[in-house]
C-alpha cells in the first residue's frame, strides 16, 4: 500500500491505494454522539481536528451484542473497538489517471437487526464492487439497539427519536458537501442495503429532508414496518425501567458497560424469534416523514429464494401460526391465493420466505410510484457444500460485493459458474446506477416475475 494526500474543504486527508483503489478508512461525518450529544441526532462534522486527517485505518464500531454471522462471514479473525463515538465512514474509489473524471456513488448500508453490524466487516468491504462498477462505494456506522432506536424524546423532551435513521442522513449530507472533493457526483448517488440496511432505505424514501440527498436505491431482502408512536413508548419507558430495575439509577448516566449489558438482555430475549422480531426498528414520525414514498426514484429490489432458512436452525423451532397470521394481515397477504403451495417438507423457511420477505416486498412494490421497477431472486446455491446448501438470507452479499473468498473459507471455493454470478449482479449494479435500468424487463403488478440470479 502507498500513501495518498488529498486536499477536501474539511482540511486534508491521508489515505492508502491499494490494486485499483483510492481508500479512505475511518473518515469521522458528525460529531462524536457522546455527553451532551448521546440521546440526539447526529451534527454534521464540518472541519476535521487540525485540519488534518489520518484515514488510514477503520474508526470504532457501535456498541452491540457479539454477531456469530460476522464470525462465519470472515477469511481471517477481527478486533474492533467498540465505542459510542462511532459515527464513522469510508470510502473506496477507482484510480483513475483521466483529469476531471468524476464516479457515481453507492452507498451501502449493512443489515443486522439494527441491533448488530458495522461498516467496517469484512462481508461489507466493497473493494470488488468498486472496481467492477468503476464506482465510489461508500460504507459507514450508525447507531444501534437502544441508542439508535429508542424514542427518547418521549423521556426527554430535549432528547431525539430515530437517533440511527438521523445518523444515515447525516451520511447523505456529508456525501453531498464533501464527496466532490473525492472526484464523486453527488447528481448520481444510489443507496443501496441489505436486510435492516434495506429497511433503513425503505424509510429514508419517507423522509422529507433525504428526499432530494439519493436518485436510486438497491434493496436486498428488505420488508420494513415502521414503529408506531405508540409503540415507540411502551419500548422506551420499557427501557426506563429496565435500568432502574438494573441499576437504581436514570438512563441518562449509564456507562458504557451498563449500557451493554441492557443491550445484551434484549439479544436474550430476541433469541427465540431469531431476530424476526425487531424490538428496534425506525420509527414513524409525522412531523418529518410523509405516510407515501416521496418520489419515483428508480429501484432494484429482490430477496432470496429460501430467506427462512437461516431463521430455522439453532434454537428456532417454531414460529407460533397466530404470529404468522398478524405479519399476513399487517402486509395485506391472502394467505388463501398466496400460500396455497407450500409443501408439508418445505415447512416454516418457505412461510418465513413469503411472509416476511417475498409477499411483503411484492405489496411495497406494488404502492410504489412510478414505472422504474426491477425486481430479483437470488437463487445460488451449493447442495454439496456444508454451510451453503440453499440461497439463505444474507448469502447473496457475499456475490453483490465480491467476496467469494468467503466460500473457499468454509470449505466451499467458488467455481466458474459463481464466478460468472458474481460478475452478472455487479454488472448489474454498474448498469443500474448509471441509467436507473436493467438488462431484464420492469417490474409490474401484473408480473411479478423475477429475474433470477443463479
């Protein structure tokens, strides 16, 4: 690796190449969310310290429970520090000795719950994605669990709710007042996210003031419900309680450590659902969202074939029917005309497939405006393998951003014809984020079928 100075309007920067890449690690984007700012939106950071920035490696994470998937999803073991002041970035571009050439951006938010993840995991390095698309790709931090999440402005009306949504907006800002300094168009940004990172996206096209930020959006197997208000309270004061019960003392003083160890206790309830059910999530806010999607920005949007399967194994046995039957009403499924052939072997990951993420994602794509629309399923899979034997949540990251090597890790090195997927779903993605289109006709509610990625 070779050093690399840059000169931005927030002071200068220090970064690494590395084969075909410009990388920037660990670029600060707001204030550090900590006194004074814990419980409230994130403040853009418009000057760095000295005006001078060594971005050579990854910032802290945001505090959260230990992720067995990012364990599984790794070639090699990593440390990272955890700490409230997370609100971190990077960035990966193209080298280019062409004067004034300027690149589209992606920007990818990871999945997790909103309970677990980072920009900085190994799954979610997109240096493969980068060269492939000859794009910017930037990854980034945002808060988590209950200092993401939680509607503090019920306890404290000088506290904020949606702290991790306001987190990723302030992303969007920065892109906008600093990415050109970086050769990037800022009149060509695509978002693009997986699981709760596509949720996080699906929201931010309610949102009034991300509205003109992004052009185009990516969704893989996300299918989000807002929170309530109301709902909203009974976590909050639920919360509340939980650490006076813990602690004997307010919310407003817990340390660090104090903090974990009420995010691990809700990881321990979450355990029997799986992380189906998300005690976290954004919340709706009348005052700065609006009930429709804002706009008719093109999208790409699919899932998996078997989304369930990676919810079934472990401690996860049962989804009681009663639950399945309120997410079928809550999404508008007819469980009659839509399920009808879900076969006795196939079981619940086929049921969590459909009514968790293929029905819902059809509804919302259904309500959404305009006519550019394209819709996938990613259905690799590799039946002689241990670990990837069916197209499970999560398992197409590993082909959207080039990390193949992930496979040969587990036992399972990737042969010419995931070779050829993982080029096919890039070139898609470089495609899409330059004329808004794909390769396979559009998406409408009078077929819904998909392109499949196999």
């Amino acid at each position: 690796m070779e050093t690399i100075i840059r000169e931005t309007v927030a002071g200068t920067v220090k970064g690494q190449t590395q084969d075909q890449l410009e990388i920037y690690r660990g670029i600060p984007y707001a204030e550090p969310p900590i006194d004074t700012n814990r419980f409230k939106h994130a403040k853009l950071k418009m000057q760095w310290d000295n005006n001078n920035l060594d971005a050579t490696s990854f910032g802290p994470i945001p505090l959260q429970p230990y992720n067995k998937l990012e364990t599984f999803f790794s070639t090699h073991n990593q440390n990272f520090e955890q700490s409230e002041d997370c609100l971190y970035l990077n960035i990966y571009k193209p080298l280019t000795t062409k004067q004034n050439e300027t690149f589209p951006i992606i920007i990818w938010f990871y999945g997790g719950g909103f309970l677990n993840g980072h920009g900085s995991a190994e799954l979610y390095q997109p240096q493969h994605l980068a060269e492939t698309a000859h794009a910017i790709v930037i990854t980034f931090n945002y808060r988590l669990g209950a200092l993401g999440y939680t509607n503090w402005h019920l306890l404290n009306e000088n506290y904020d709710m949606n702290c991790g949504l306001s987190d990723q907006l302030a992303v969007l800002k920065w892109v906008q007042y600093f990415i050109s300094d970086f050769d990037g168009d800022k009149d060509n940004v695509t978002l693009m996210g997986q699981s709760a990172g596509a949720m996080s996206i699906q929201a931010l096209l309610h949102f009034k003031e991300a509205e003109p930020l992004f052009h185009k959006v990516v969704l893989s197997s996300g299918t989000l419900n807002f929170d309530s208000i109301e709902n909203s309270r009974v976590n909050a004061y639920r919360f509340k309680i939980m650490t006076m019960l813990q602690y004997n003392q307010s919310f407003e003083t817990l340390t660090r450590p104090q903090m974990m160890k009420i995010m691990d206790k809700d990881l321990e309830d979450r355990k029997p659902s799986k992380g189906l059910e998300l005690f976290y999530r954004p919340i709706f806010n009348p005052d700065t969202m609006s009930e429709r999607i804002l706009g008719d920005k093109p999208v790409l949007a699919g899932y998996t074939a078997r989304e369930g399967d990676i919810y079934i194994r472990g401690r996860f046995h049962k989804l009681k029917p009663k639950r399945f039957m309120e997410v079928a009403e809550l999404n508008d499924i007819n469980i009659d005309t839509q399920l009808f052939n879900i076969k006795k072997h196939d079981g619940q990951a086929v049921a969590i497939t459909e009514y968790y993420f293929k029905q819902p994602l059809l509804v919302w794509l259904n309500h959404y405006p305009g006519s550019k629309k394209w819709l996938y399923r990613f259905d690799w899979s590799n039946p002689e393998s241990k670990h990837f034997r069916s197209p499970y949540h999560i398992l197409d990251v590993i082909f959207w951003l080039g990390h193949l090597d992930i496979l040969s890790a587990q036992g399972a090195p990737a042969d010419s014809e995931a070779l050829e997927l993982e080029n096919e779903m890039q070139e898609s993605v470089a495609k899409f984020i330059r004329s808004g289109e794909c390769d396979w006709k559009p998406y409408t509610q009078y077929d819904v079928s998909p392109h499949i990625f196999k």
